[in-house]
C-alpha cells in the first residue's frame, strides 16, 4: 500500500474507512418515536378534555404523566434502549428533559443523598432551566413594554 | 366507547407529523453540529422562549396539539406564555413570577420523580 502523503489523501482515505453517517435511517427513527410519544401525550390530552378538564390543566397532565412513565422506564433501564434507537425521538419530547434528571439521580446515589441525587440531578435539567426561565422573564419584562 | 368516538384523528395524524418532524430536526443538529444533548435541549427551550414570546409558536399548538405542546419547544413557549400572560396583569413582578408558575408542574414532577426513582432503582454498573 502507498504511504499516505498529504492532509488530503489522508482525509479521503479516512472518510473511505469510516462507516456512513446513517443519517437518513436515524431522522426516520427520530421521527417515528417523536410522533408516538407526542400521539401518546394527545391521546392523554384528549382524554383529560373528554373528562372535562380545561386546555391548561390537561395539558399539565400530560406533561407530568409523560415524566412520570420516562421516569419508570429510566428507572427500568429501559429508557436508554429507547433513547438508542430513537436519538432525538426520545431526547427532544419532555421525556427527554424528565430523563436527564432521573438518569443521574440514580447513577449518582452512590455519592450520597444531598451532593450526589439532589445536586447531580440538575447536571443536564439545570441548564435548561437557567436559560428557559431567564429568557422567559426577558420576555416577560419586554412584553410589559410593548403590550 | 364515547371516548374512542370522540377522538379528532386528524388532529392526532397532525400530531404525530409536526411532533416527529421537531425530532428530526433535533436528530438532523445530533448528527452535523456534534452538540451534545444538553446543548441540544437548552437550545430546543429557548427556541421555544422565543418563538411563544414572539407569539408564532400558539399557531403550532392551534394546528398540532400535543405535537408542538409536547416537545420542549413547547415547554419554552409554555414559559413565555405565562411570563407575558402575568406580566400583563402585574408588570415586571408577573415577568418573574408568570413563566415558571405555568411549568410548574412538569418542573416539580421531573424533581419529584428523579428523587423518587433513585430511592428505588439501582444504578446500573458502567461497562466502560
């Protein structure tokens, strides 16, 4: 075989060994899964309003029940066998966001109840609510001035 | 079965197109930009801040229901909403009050839960 010589040959030489990006094949899983779960989160909606909750309250429900079965099934270390298959199908929904807090707070328990579950909870969710809840009140604060 | 008749599938079919094409996006920024995922949600949140605050998102929630109101764009919109909704009763003080205590409930079960799962669960031994 031919020594590689420039950055280039060596870059198409990688790029020939490396295994294709399934891109196509994981957007079709991120999209089948995404869909089941939000038709699972509407199917609970529906079933709120059939009961004759209003729009607000049903869909808070649906919010803490979808957490809650990410919850289960992180806990039944089912969940990253889901996420595998489904990239952002799983990680994009609430699950995704109810996963990142429940998968630490139990790989963690070993490092103790306060610094370990209670701080190690929020490696992922923290962030996500620092720039979710300030931007929200930016908004907030703006829409006192325009409205 | 009443609830079964009064299910609106369209709405439903709606659903599971706009809920999954959100993912794909999420999957088309995993795959090129090497996010990781925690970039991945923080950005689909305050996406989601601007588009409800901006007041494009309710359109997506009116068209798809549980689709745009599921993914955490939605819960970003979600925090808007109630930031803008309560700052237009009480001022800056409803800006900070508004946006969480419309999320409320999915924040706390998320707290909630993880706490409780971990009282339960064993964490699984790392293979690495």
């Amino acid at each position: 075989m031919n020594p590689i010589e420039t950055a280039k040959e060596y870059n198409e030489y990688v790029e020939a060994k490396s295994p294709k990006s399934p891109i196509f094949k994981n957007c079709l899983h991120a999209f089948l899964v995404g869909g089941l779960i939000c038709s699972i989160g509407q199917l609970i909606f529906e079933f709120c309003t059939f009961k004759g909750l209003d729009t607000v309250s049903a869909n808070n429900i649906v919010a803490i029940s979808l957490i809650g079965i990410s919850a289960l099934l992180t806990s039944l270390n089912l969940f990253n066998k889901i996420g595998k298959f489904a990239g952002a199908g799983s990680l994009v929904p609430i699950t995704g966001f109810a996963n990142s807090i429940v998968s630490p707070a139990i790989e963690y328990k070993s490092e103790g109840y306060v610094l370990g579950v209670g701080s190690k909870m929020f490696t992922v969710a923290g962030p996500v609510l620092v720039y979710g809840i300030s931007a929200s009140i930016l908004v907030g604060i703006i829409s006192c001035f325009f409205i | 079965m009443d609830f079964f008749q009064s299910i609106d599938f369209g709405l439903l079919v709606r659903c599971f197109i706009v809920g999954g094409l959100i993912c794909i996006i999420g999957q088309i920024l995993i795959d090129k930009t090497k996010l990781t995922s925690a970039r991945i949600l923080v950005v689909f949140v305050t996406v989601g801040v601007i588009l409800g605050g901006l007041g494009i998102y309710k359109y997506v929630i009116d068209f798809a229901g549980c689709g745009a109101t599921v993914p955490l764009l939605g819960f970003g919109a979600n925090l808007a909403k109630g930031a803008i909704e309560s700052a237009s009763e009480q001022g800056v003080l409803g800006a900070f009050i508004g946006g969480v205590k419309a999320s409320a409930g999915g924040i706390a079960a998320a707290v909630f839960f993880g706490y409780i799962a971990s009282l339960i669960a064993k964490p699984k031994i790392k293979k690495q």
